[in-house]
C-alpha cells in the first residue's frame, strides 16, 4: 500500500540546509502494523509527514494504493488523504469549541456526507471507542486519554485504510496510553486498517510486527 522510493526531505533554514530525510525506501503492505523509533530529531514525524500527504518530499517517488501521489497538486492530495489517511497527534488537535461529536463529524462534513449518515456513524464510533455517554463535552471537559480516543474516533470516521499516529501515548499516563495503544491494534486487527505508528516507548514499539529505526534521517 505504500511505496517509499529513495525519498529525500530537505529543510533550508537561513544558510543552513537540513537533510532531514536520507534516501529512505520502504515497503508497508495493507494491514500491517509497524512502529517507527529513533532519536529525537532523526526525522521520524518528518517521515510519517510524507506518508501523511502533509509535507512534500524533496525528491523521491511515494506510491499509495500504486498511485504516485508526487504528482497530484493540492487539490488532489487533500481528496487522497481524505479518503485513504487517519492521523493521530501527540497533542490530539481537537477543535476546542466544539464537542465531542462535532469533532469527529467534521471529515464527514468536509467530505460532503448527509447530515443523517453524519449522525448515525458518529454515534457508533463514538460507541467504538466507548465515549457514547461524552458525545456533548467539549475537549476541555475531557481528560487527555478521552481526548485522545475523540482524535482517534475523527482519524477513523472516513473508515480510511491507513492510520498514522505521531506519539500517540507520548502526552498521556501509562494507563491510559495502554488503553489507546490497544484501541489502536484493535482497529488494525478488526478494520484491517493498516497502522504507522511513532513512538518513544520500547515496550510499545515492540508490540509492533514490524519496528522501523530511523537515524538521521535513514532507516537503520
Ligand atoms: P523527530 O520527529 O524524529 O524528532 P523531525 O522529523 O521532527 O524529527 O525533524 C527532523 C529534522 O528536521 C530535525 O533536525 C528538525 O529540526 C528538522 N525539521 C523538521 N521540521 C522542520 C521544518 N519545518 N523546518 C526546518 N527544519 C525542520
Ligand atoms: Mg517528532
């Protein structure tokens, strides 16, 4: 499903340029679950970036569903993504004034899906990820682990075959980090939703089929 071919992410900072990227190839088949590890600033939210359809590369081919994506304009790469791409943040990115529901509908209204669909599939994931009685709490009204599940909830509410998540635990208490890593495998395992996940923590990471080590900028 994604086809990494000698990709390349430059960063130029005044007269300094960063090669944050390093001729990284890579192979992730629909459905498999890898974690990405490495050192602060290697280039790993870079790489999942890329993946993500947020950030360019430099030069390189990116195969997605054995489409390149590094010849779509904007347009064209908002529509993949919002088809085919969840991502989770380390700091869940909600939209503070609205609730619950309303954040994990909004993909759907972007994407133009009746207000009725809208209503019935919010409610069954909200429902997935247990926050059914917390559908009208605004992000401030959640702890970090609630907040993080309404993320995951948005990410997944387009159904999309590949989740990315960037720290996902990294901004939460070992428990309830246990309980997202595990919604997360959980939606891998049932959705066959292929998962990209970073991560800092060595006994996540190793949960993973696959772990991917990325040092300055290559995988190692
Ligand atoms: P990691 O997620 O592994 O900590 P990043 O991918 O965020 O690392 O960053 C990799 C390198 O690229 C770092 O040296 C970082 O400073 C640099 N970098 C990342 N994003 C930018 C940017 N938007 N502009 C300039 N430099 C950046
Ligand atoms: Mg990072």
């Amino acid at each position: 499903m994604i086809q990494l071919e000698h990709i390349h992410r430059y960063f130029q900072v005044g007269e300094q340029s960063i090669h944050a990227l390093n001729d990284i190839n890579l192979t992730i088949k629909q459905g498999e679950y890898v974690s990405i590890m490495g050192p602060s600033g290697s280039g790993k939210s870079t790489l999942l970036n890329v993946i993500a359809l947020l950030d360019q590369p430099s030069s390189g081919r990116y195969l997605l569903n054995d489409q390149d994506v590094t010849q779509l304009n904007d347009e064209q790469l908002a529509r993949v993504r919002r088809e085919n791409i969840g991502f989770v943040f380390q700091f869940f990115h909600l939209i503070p004034r609205l609730s619950a529901a309303e954040n994990i509908e909004m993909p759907m209204v972007l994407a133009g899906i009746a207000a009725k669909e809208r209503k019935q599939r919010v409610a069954e994931v909200l429902k997935a990820v247990s926050l059914a009685d917390r559908a009208d709490h605004r992000p401030d009204q959640l702890s970090g682990g609630q907040m993080q599940r309404v993320a995951i909830a948005r990410a997944m509410i387009m159904r999309p075959g590949l989740l990315l998540a960037d720290e996902p635990t990294g901004n939460l208490d070992s428990q309830s980090g246990r309980e997202i890593i595990e919604l997360l495998e959980s939606l891998n395992q049932q959705q066959d939703m292929t998962l990209l996940m970073i991560t800092h923590d060595k006994s996540i990471g190793q949960r993973a089929e696959r772990c991917i080590r990325i040092i300055d900028g290559q995988v190692s």
